[in-house]
C-alpha cells in the first residue's frame, strides 16, 4: 500500500473584502475559514444586490 500524501492548502490571500461568487471557488477548508473570519466580522463579503441597484440608477 502506498502512503497517502496530505495535500497542502494553498494560504489565503489577504483580502479585507471577499466577493460571494470568489467564495464559491475555494475549497472548503479555505472556506471554512473565509466564512467564519467573516462571521467574527474580521472580514467583509461584498452586497452584491446593492451593486446591481447603483447600476441601474
């Protein structure tokens, strides 16, 4: 049997400020912790619906 090899995760960059769709392409370690920086408000995610409404007007 062959040793399996852990695979490193790639760190995350710096961002003060994530887009929802850039959270959708991190795997879910990554995840997790984008998510729960956010939930301990030391992160911000971007309103998308609030972009879409200055757009219009």
């Amino acid at each position: 049997m062959s040793k399996s090899k852990k695979k490193e995760i790639e760190p995350i960059s710096q961002k003060l400020c994530w887009h929802p769709y850039k959270l959708q392409k991190l795997n879910l370690q990554q995840f997790i912790k984008v998510v729960n920086k956010i939930l301990n408000e030391e992160l911000e995610i971007l309103d998308i619906r609030e972009e879409k409404s200055k757009r219009e007007e």
